[in-house]
C-alpha cells in the first residue's frame, strides 16, 4: 500500500530534502524527507500559522504541545519564541519522528509518540496544522482526545484550509463546547483560536 504522510511507519526509502524559510524575522534551515508531510516546501498552512497567530514569547512557561509535528517547523518556532517553556513534538509517524529530534536538536522540545506523553501533562497551548486527510470522524476523536489536556485558559492554535472545511470544523467545535474563533485567514486558510468554554 502507498504510503500516507500519516503512516507510522513509512515504507519508500527516505530521500531527505533541506527546507528553508523565515518566521517573523528568523531563518530556519530543517530538513524534511519523502514520506513526511510537505516534505518540498514549508506547507502554506503551516506558514500562515507561524505567521499570523499570536507566537508565544519567553513569559510563557508552558508546556506547549505541536500536536502532528511532521519534521517539527511548528516545534523548532514555538521553542525558539518560547524558550522556558518546554515544547512536546508529537506525531504518529516515526520518519517525522525522527526529523523532528534532528531538527529540534538543542532546543527544549521533547519528541514523542503521541501515546507516550505522560497522561498529567495539562498543556498551556496547542498547535497544529491537524491531519485532516485522515477523515472527518478520525480527526473529531483527535481533537477531544487532545483539546481536554488544555489548561483551564489554555488555548489551541489550529490551522485549516477553507476548501477542506474550516469553517465547518470550528462550527463542529462550538457545538462541542470548545469557543472558537477565526483569528485570521490567508492563502485559502483560516488560522482558529479554540479556547475552553463552560462546557468543554
Ligand atoms: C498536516 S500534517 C502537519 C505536519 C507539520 N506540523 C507541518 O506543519 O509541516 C499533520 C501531521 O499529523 C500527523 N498525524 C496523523 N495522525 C496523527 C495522530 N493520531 N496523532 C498525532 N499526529 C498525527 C501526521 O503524521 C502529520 O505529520
């Protein structure tokens, strides 16, 4: 079977890639592989995140979560803003796993399975650029696994391609109890601000 950016264990022989861009002033070099997501290019979802939310800076004591880190560009910015707060880098497949630990080498970002992350880690922020192409249903479960393990005033950060359902995800999130706004779109995506509402 072909393989997915998601699965676990990717199968096509690893042909690494350097993958440069800038965030607010910084340059980074990363490197990426097939078999990861967007392994040609920072994803444009991913640059209108980094480049539109609110970044957190040092007073942020953390932890952070990057939940999907793929090679860890959401990791490597969250860590270098935030450089008090410890940045946990989760992803199901083990190549991004792997490009994730490279590429945040020397920064205080723990890489992990998603399965690992100690279950009383309540996390100050959530980022990602979520997987939505493993279907609806799948990533609903994700979300609530996930969104649960936010502090009381904690808030998530998520990026979402309006053709692949932005808006229907945050009016789903609403529903779900969990306030979300569209903090800010750009290059056909809508960066979401989830927080915790009375409900959630
Ligand atoms: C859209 S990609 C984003 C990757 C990276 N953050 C970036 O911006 O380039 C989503 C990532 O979520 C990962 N993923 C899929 N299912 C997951 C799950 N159940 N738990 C954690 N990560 C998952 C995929 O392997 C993929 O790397």
């Amino acid at each position: 079977m072909a393989d997915h950016y998601f699965s676990a264990d990717p199968e096509s022989s690893a042909k690494t890639q350097s993958i440069d861009f800038n965030v607010r002033g910084r340059h980074y070099t990363l490197l990426a592989s097939t078999g990861v997501f967007s392994a040609g290019r920072l994803d444009p979802g991913t640059a209108v995140l980094l480049k539109k939310s609110d970044l957190p800076g040092p007073e942020i004591a953390g932890p952070l979560l990057d939940l999907g880190c793929g090679y860890g560009p959401i990791a490597v910015v969250l860590a270098d803003h935030a450089p008090n707060a410890e940045v946990w880098a989760v992803d199901v497949n083990s190549r991004a796993r792997e490009l994730a630990e490279r590429n945040t080498n020397g920064r205080k970002v723990k890489v992990s399975a998603p399965h690992l992350v100690p279950a009383e880690i309540e996390f100050e922020q959530i980022w990602s650029n979520p997987p939505i192409r493993i279907g609806k249903q799948e990533l609903h479960e994700l979300l609530l696994l996930w969104l649960p393990r936010l502090k009381a005033d904690g808030v998530a950060w998520l990026v979402v391609a309006k053709h692949l359902g932005s808006d229907s995800l945050q009016k789903w999130l609403i529903e779900q109890g969990w306030p979300t706004e569209k903090h800010a779109s750009g290059s056909g995506y809508r960066v979401l601000k989830v927080s915790r509402g009375q409900a959630s």
